[in-house]
C-alpha cells in the first residue's frame, strides 16, 4: 500500500539516486504502488510545484496560452501569489490528484470496472527559513480516497491491482519533524511516519500501478493492518547516516500497528483511525527494521548526473531486515493445538510470539546511449521472505524492466513490463489439505499468485500524466474458489485501465 510531496533528502545516496530516477522518467510515477521512493522521485519529477520565488516561478507562462508550457511544472503555478506568500515563511504547497478507471475483462468472480481516485495535500516548513533554525524541516499530509476498490468486488486478488485504491476517507497522513546534523550526514526523524516512504523502496519498479510493486505483498499481508504504510501511518522514531562514500543506514522503531485493532480486525476506517487519529496505542508491540543501501556509479552530492562522473552506470543496491515483538495468530493451529481444519478445533488460532523478514533490493541502470540523453533502460528487483508458520505469505518477490524516452522526441515518457509472484506459508498450504482430508472431499490448497504488469506512463504536460496500463493475474487468491461456483477456482484475470495524475 502507500506518498509524500517536497520532502528534503540530505544524503548524497539519496539524492544522486534521484537523478538516475529522472534519468529513467520515473519520479513522476510516484502515485503508483505508493510504495517506494515517491517522495525522492518527486524531488527530481518535472511535476514537483516550483519553490515559491524560485526563477521558475518568475518566468511562469501564461496560464491559458501557456498551459501546456515545458516550464509549466503544475497547473496552477504559483497559485495567484499564494506559492510565493508561503515561501516568505518558508512554507511549501503541493496538491497531486490522482484519478483512474479500471476493469477485469475476464477472470474473478465478476467482470466489470470501477473507478478510485486520491487526492493528496502536503505542507512542509523550513526551520531556517520560518524562524532561523538550520537543518530542520516539518512536513504534514492528508489523503482523499475515494471510489470503489475493483481487487474487492471484482477480483479477489492477493495483490491488488492499484496502488491508490484504499477504504475511502478523508484522513491525516504524515505528521513529522526531521533536523540534520554532521553537516547532512546524519538526520533523525521523529513523528507519524508512513515507512514505504523509505524503507523497501525500488525507483524502477515506481512506475509501475500495481500495489505490490510499491508496498510489497510480503509486509501488507503480514503485519498489523498491513503495516505503517499508505494510507495509514505509525508513531515512530527514524535515524538515517551516511558512515562513507556510497553507503546509506536507515533504522527506526515504530508502533506496529497503525490501526490499533486485533489481528483479524485492523481496518483502515476502525475507530479514530478513519482520520488518521489514532497516535498512541501501545497494544500489540513495537517493529524495527532497518536497511543498508550500497549506491553505484553515482555523482557527488551536489553534482549533476551527466553521466561523466564515473565509468559506469548508475544503480542501487539494498538490504534490510525487520522485527516485530508482538504476537501472531498461527495460520494452522488452535490454542488447544488442533488443526484448526479439524471439527474438533476450538476455531481459536494459536498466537505465535514475534515476526520478522529480510529483503534485498536491486536497481540497476543497464544501457545509456547517450550521456547526454534521456534514453535509458533499467531494470529492479525485489524480494523478501518470512516464516512460514505465523504468515498468510512467507515469499514474494517482484522485478522488471523500465525504458525511459522509448520513442523519437518522448524523453519524458516511460514504459515498462514487471512482474510479482508471491507464495503463501507452509502452514496455510498444510492447513488446506487438512481441510481437504477431513471434509473429505476435492478442495483447492492454496500455493502461488503471479501477476505481470505493462504500462506507458505519457507525459501530456510536465503538470500531467496520462497512463494507460495491463495486469494479468495468474492464480488469483493463491488458487480460490469462485465463490459462486465453489468447485471451480477463480479465472485468470485480463485487467486493463488508464489512470490521470495532475500536479496542481
């Protein structure tokens, strides 16, 4: 699940990342699968609003002649003098509104379309700027969601098809402060936080719609209420360090549950969570994680990537781990040790104590003709793993190819063809041949779900995207059966859809 407007980086990885993200047209697919990296692509995106009393801002077209401007980087520039009014303060706006329409032409439990959409607000402070702190920035969200979820109606999927389709609500997202120190060596962060911001980001795979190519599936199935991630954040405390050259660390602690709820009961919309309220509650357990990024290739802090500073391509390379105290329904047996499959059971699950995962991250810059060109093709890759006894998932993993500018005098176009697989624990898959054997009779055992995804991402203007885009899901629900026809399992599905971001 889970995006962040105007968000300073400091760490030289960081931003030299974000250079080779523009390269390969991908900042400004923040919007997708919300999962990783938005907020640094969005630095680097032509769509990311103009800093108030900025040249850009001084030499703003023309809103009606000049509307579809290359230096029209959002639709309403600087807002009649409002953009500029804030920077006196030191003040940042962005609006982003997201719309999309998309349908099942065959497979699930019914074919149709349905239609979501997000709206996005941020507001960010310089410390410096607003009253002369140096090294401070505070940042605040609110998300929009509305429509209708088509992976709820319609499909049945375990990875969802969209990564902006949420329960609809109107709700805070982020809420907090981060200062530098060691001269942007280090930084700390401390408030609500929404971890896909940061932690188990792939640049290549953002252009991409599909939840999971964001937030991964391994994490949303796994944790509370799928984890502190889009829509839904967590209090928390980040600390972030450059030790040397090409290496970046990021670790913190978080509440593990944003939605405050049982296991079984963790919706987005339970209690005060439905606006994002729910700061404090302490009833399950803490989740650290952490992540090392090993950076390739990449120019200085500072310095242009013009693909003269060092001999080769650019890329990214990441390892994490994370942590949770809390306790785990056991996906096989009751709290009398029976399967829970078994007429005997209890039906009560077992609770297993903690949970935890690794991950690795791969992105990589395969093929520049040309330094000085926006051509370029990428390629990433994602994968993660968990124990199988206390999780719905105990694997997934995604991956795919990116070309920016695929055609003649379309640089800031992108497109590209991914992939996500995902395996269900050894103990959901035992569980079903119990059932099989004690009811006796053919029944499906779930396994594997696998999707492939191809988009082109058009830049209309630098302020809009239009993205027409194709998933195939394989397997839906790790092999279900159609609820309305219990002994056939759920069709493959043909999903196609277009979605609209404009910059405001």
């Amino acid at each position: 699940m889970s995006v962040s407007l105007l968000r300073a980086n400091l760490f030289q990885g960081v931003v030299s990342y974000g250079a080779y993200a523009a390269r390969l047209g991908l900042a400004a697919a923040c919007l997708n699968g919300f999962g990783g990296g938005c907020a640094l692509a969005q630095e680097t995106s032509g769509s990311t609003p103009p800093k108030a009393g900025s040249e850009e801002t001084a030499t703003e077209p023309n809103f009606m002649t000049g509307l579809f401007a290359s230096s029209r980087s959002t639709l309403l520039g600087d807002m009649w003098g409002l953009r500029s009014a804030l920077g006196t303060y030191g003040l940042t706006l962005g609006i982003q509104d997201t719309n999309e329409g998309f349908g099942n032409a065959t497979g699930g439990i019914k074919q149709g379309a349905n239609y979501d959409g997000l709206t996005l607000m941020t507001l960010g402070l310089d410390t410096k700027k607003a009253f002369g702190l140096d090294g401070g920035s505070f940042n605040i969200s609110a998300l929009q969601i509305r429509g209708r979820n088509l992976s709820s109606t319609n499909l049945l999927d375990l990875q969802t098809f969209s990564g902006i389709a949420a329960q609809p609500s109107t709700r805070l997202w982020e809420l907090w402060y981060q200062q530098t120190f060691l001269g942007g060596k280090m930084d700390v962060k401390v408030g609500q936080q929404s971890l896909d911001q940061e932690f188990m980001t792939s640049q290549g795979s953002n252009l991409f719609i599909n939840t999971m190519m964001g937030w991964p599936m391994l994490p949303s199935a796994d944790l509370y209420a799928g984890g502190p991630a889009y829509p839904l954040s967590s209090l928390g405390a980040r600390l972030r360090g450059q030790p040397f050259g090409p290496v970046t660390v990021l670790a913190g602690v978080f509440q593990d549950n944003p939605a405050g709820g049982p296991f079984n009961d963790d919706s987005q919309t339970r209690g005060s969570s439905a606006w994002g309220g729910n700061f404090l509650h302490m009833n399950t357990g803490a989740l650290f994680i952490s992540e090392v990024q090993y950076a390739v290739n990449q120019p200085s802090a500072g310095d242009m990537d013009d693909g003269h500073h060092s001999g080769g391509l650019p890329g990214t390379y990441k390892l994490g781990a994370w942590f949770d105290t809390a306790a785990f329904p056991s996906q096989r047996y009751d709290t009398a040790g029976l399967s829970l499959a078994n007429p005997a059971s209890n039906g009560v699950a077992a609770m297993v104590p903690n949970n935890f995962s690794i991950y690795a991250i791969m992105d990589q810059m395969l093929w520049r003709p040309s330094a000085d060109g926006q051509q370029a093709l990428g390629v990433f890759a994602r994968i993660m793993g968990a124990p199988g006894d206390r999780n719905l998932i105990s694997f997934s993993a995604n991956g795919g190819v990116t070309l920016k500018a695929p055609l003649a005098g379309r640089d800031n176009d992108s497109f590209g063809v991914g992939f996500g697989v995902t395996q269900v624990g050894n103990a959901v898959s035992n569980l079903d041949q119990e059932a099989v054997y004690y009811a006796g009779t053919s029944m499906p055992v779930r396994s594997t779900e696998s999707f492939v995804e191809a988009t082109y991402q058009y830049q209309v203007a630098p302020w809009w995207q239009l993205q027409p885009d194709f998933q195939y899901v394989i397997r839906p629900g790790g092999g279900i059966p159609n609820p309305y026809y219990p002994s056939a399992l759920l069709g493959n599905e043909a999903v196609f859809g277009l979605r609209s971001v404009v910059t405001f």
